[in-house]
C-alpha cells in the first residue's frame, strides 16, 4: 500500500471517528456478537483508493472538506428520499424553518429521478399564489438544471435574499409544454393556524404546517371563534389539506387537543430510543362536539399522525382523498461542527399500528373529482411517499388502489363555488350534529 493510500485510510477512518465516537465504540464493543456493524475494511481500501486517485490526478485540485461531504451526501441520498447531510447553512435554516419563520419561494419539495417533485406549496407564500401545484415537476431553477443536483444544494437555490426573483421551469402532467414561473423571493413568515366561523355553531380551523407552537395557536383559534359564536360550537371542520407535516410534537398536541385517552401514534426503529409512544391527556377542546378532518394528496407526515389518531379513536370522520403516504421519522443528528445529518430512523404507526408509510391514511368518506364550472382548470398532479425514488417499504399490507384525485380550490368565498370539499365537510358537519343531538335527546 503506498504511503498515499495509508494517509487516505487513516484519513476516512479519523473522519468516520470524529462523525461519530460513540458509534466507533459500539462497532468494537459489538465485534463478536454484531458481525454486520464490523467495520467494512475493505470497502474503506476501495473508497480512499478513490479518494487517492482524485487527490493526485484529478484534472483541478478538490478540497479535502468538499470531497468529503459529497461522499457523506451520496451516502445518505441513496438510503431514501428523507435522509440527508446539511451544511452549516442548511442546517441553521432547518432551525429556523421550525420556528415558522425563513426566507424562500414557500414549497415543500422532494426528489424523484434526480428532479424536484413538489408535495405542497405553503399557504400565503409566493409559490402557493404563483398557482404552484402538489405534484409539479421542478426541472430547471434559473439557467440551472435540477438534473443531478442535491436535495440540499437545489433548495439552497431556491432561497435567497428577499425581493430577488427566481424563475421555474415546471413540466405539469396534461400541459403541453414545460412552464416557466417567475417568483419573488419573501421571507415566509408561516401563519400555521387560520380559523374563522362559517356560520353561525360551526367553525374552521385550518393548519397549514405544524411548528412547536402550533396547538398553542389552534387553542386561542378556537377560543376566537367562540368569542366570535358568543358561545360554544356545535362542530369544527380541521382542515389538514396540502398540509407538508413538521415538528411532531406538535401533531401531538393538537391530536391531544381532541382526545381524553389512549395512544396518538408510536414510533418503532433499530437505534436506541427509536421506539416510543405518545398518549393523549384528559381535556377534549370540543367537548366531544362533531369534528370532521379534511385531507387530500397533499396532507404528509404529522398531518397524518393527526388523521390517523381521530379516526382510530372515532373522534373524527375524515373526508377528502388518499393522503400522501410519508410515515417515516427523520431525526436532526447533529456533528459538532455546525453541520447534522437528517437521518431517518423509525416509522409512524397509528393507534391501531398501522403504519403510514407509503400507503397513507383512507379517508373515511371519499371525495370524486369535482370541480365547480367557473374553474375551467380541473386537472391536478399530485405525488405521494409512494412515487419518491427510494422510498420505504411499508412493512405491512400492501395499500389498494389511491383515491382519485380531486383540485382544491381555495378556503375563502361561497364554499359550493370556490372549495367544494369544504361545503361537503359543513353539510357533514351538519348531519353528525343532528344525529348527535337527536341521541343526547
């Protein structure tokens, strides 16, 4: 072995250290009764060969530091579509991200055959008014192709300062051509509760994404709405619709926030604390007052954790389509040096234990296509957790067919014209208060 080639292996093998002293320990401390976690020795011979050859001969010099990280990024982009190294800048952007505050186009983005599929746009945000839509196929940002791109690097595109433009160039399922977008930048300040009373008893309440303070907000939501009914509610409508997930706990506590008992939804992995099961509290908001849950292709991760906890206790009917199927838990590890690895590591399952992922959650009632005859655009592409390149394999029974796809309009308006999942949610609403009261009285 050239003195080259020895510098190279101590160099990844000092790297692997340094990513992880704990896990180099457990591998030796396991040697004998763990034979798949023994260091891959020959393997490493291969990769710092690698490493060597493109140090000595490559064309242009390449830093150490950035060699490095492509390989710790190729490494994870290869295990699912969730899994992935962040840059010091990336991950101080996740921080803030969670805090519901960050700067970018509003777009929960993830990546298939080397492009960017979009899972929703957020509420309020540039892409969501530039008639972004879930399942649009982001191929070019700028002058750039997509084509071969990072996750990471391709969202760090698409950040920016505020009130510079960026144009996308999107290939739609039914266009005939690609289309190109132009958007501006903004700080997105996400607004992740929005309610209001859509008459007199019966109120909305719509999360957009779930944040650390989230069941905070829908609490005083509803505390507003009240106020505003100048007394309790008859029913609630919780809108979860194009909702991308976030922070878990607060799925958690807004599911709690409609429960008295029972489990809300367990985690089940491989590494030490993957395994874990969160329970509901006494106190139901509503009071056990009717609540149906609206979803579509577009309600991922907590959103489902949510779903799938109301309808396994039969505290809420959902109404809506197939949600999108993302079951999995990715934990933030970080590496000391302003850089983490967003690594998954267990999967979602209901109270039931039936597990999300890839399959989603069935609404209890489905919706058939529709759309009011103002809207001449009626088509919709969505992508579920099923569609990503990689994805994880439910390890339970295999889902049937998807629901049917259906193009949600916007929640503001004559909801029979402008948001027909909304009008049927108000007239189910409707129909369980009634029965409700008729078997109270």
């Amino acid at each position: 072995m050239s003195v080259a080639t020895r510098h190279g292996l101590a160099l990844a093998l000092s790297f692997l250290a340094g990513v992880s002293l704990t896990a180099v320990h457990t591998v030796w401390a396991e040697k004998e009764t763990s034979p798949e976690n023994k260091l891959p020795l020959d393997e490493l011979r291969t990769f710092t060969g690698v490493l060597d050859a493109i140090k000595q001969d490559y064309v242009e010099p390449v830093k150490d530091r950035d060699l490095l990280e492509n390989a710790i990024r190729g490494m994870l982009s290869n295990l699912d579509p969730h899994s992935a190294f962040l840059d010091a800048e990336a991950f101080q952007d996740l921080q803030i991200g969670t805090s519901g505050e960050f700067g970018g186009l509003g777009i929960e983005v993830g990546q298939e055959n080397g492009f960017l599929k979009v899972v929703a746009p957020i509420d309020d945000t540039p892409a969501q008014k530039a008639g972004i839509r879930p399942g649009d196929l982001i191929i070019r940002l700028d002058d750039a192709s997509v084509k071969g791109m990072s996750l990471s690097d391709a969202i760090q595109r698409m950040r920016g300062k505020p009130n510079t433009a960026i144009t996308l160039t999107i290939v739609r399922e039914g266009a005939r051509k690609p289309l190109k977008i132009k958007l501006i930048r903004e700080v997105i300040q996400v607004r992740s509760v929005k309610s209001r009373l859509l008459e007199p008893g019966f109120g909305y309440l719509r999360i957009t994404q779930f944040q650390a303070k989230t069941a905070q907000n829908l609490r005083q939501a509803l505390r507003d709405i009240e106020q505003q009914n100048k007394g309790p509610l008859r029913g609630v409508v919780l809108d979860l619709r194009n909702n991308p997930g976030g922070v878990l706990n607060g799925a958690v506590d807004v599911a709690d926030d409609f429960l008295e008992e029972g489990a809300i939804v367990q985690t089940k992995g491989r590494g030490n604390g993957s395994d874990q099961s969160f329970k509901a509290t006494p106190g139901d908001l509503l009071k056990g007052a009717p609540l149906v849950v609206l979803v579509n292709a577009g309600s991922a991760s907590a959103s489902e954790i949510v779903a799938g906890a109301l309808q396994d206790h039969h505290r809420a009917l959902i109404l809506g389509e197939r949600t999108f199927g993302k079951g999995s838990v990715q934990t933030i590890l970080p590496l000391g040096n302003g850089t983490a690895v967003k690594l998954t590591t267990a999967r979602y399952y209901t109270p039931n234990g039936r597990s999300i992922q890839a399959e989603g959650i069935e609404p209890d009632i489905k919706l058939k296509p529709f759309k009011a005859a103002t809207d001449a655009d009626a088509d919709s592409d969505t992508v579920k957790e099923a569609d990503l390149t990689g994805h994880l394999r439910n390890d339970g029974k295999v889902p049937a067919d998807s629901a049917p796809d259906a193009r949600i309009a916007g929640a503001e308006g004559d909801p029979a014209q402008s948001d027909y999942p909304l009008y049927e949610a108000l007239n189910l609403l409707k129909g369980m208060t009634l029965l409700q009261t008729r078997k109270n009285g």
